[in-house]
C-alpha cells in the first residue's frame, strides 16, 4: 500500500513539474504579448498554489 501512495505522489509531482516547464516555456516563447502575459499569470498561480 506504501509504495503504491508514494509511486502515485511521484507521479503528480511529475504531471505538476511537467505542466510548470510547459508554462514557463510559453511565458518565454509565445509570439504574441498577450498569450506571455496570461502564461505569466498562470505561472504565478500555479507557484502560489505550491507555497500553501
């Protein structure tokens, strides 16, 4: 049981920093200042959301 919960936790944090790298790579290499900007605010989300 033990080592399932922990396998299941590595996965999520793999799907969370997966999903974190993709944001960060469209804050930084979308064309349009928009989509930077809403990557941006997105990044901030998901980070303030790691803290709590």
């Amino acid at each position: 049981m033990l080592s399932s919960t922990t396998l299941l936790s590595g996965y999520a944090v793999l799907i969370y920093m997966g999903a974190l790298f993709v944001v960060v790579l469209v804050s930084v290499l979308a064309p349009s200042r928009e989509r930077r900007a809403d990557a941006h605010k997105t990044l901030g989300i998901l980070v303030r959301l790691r803290r709590r």
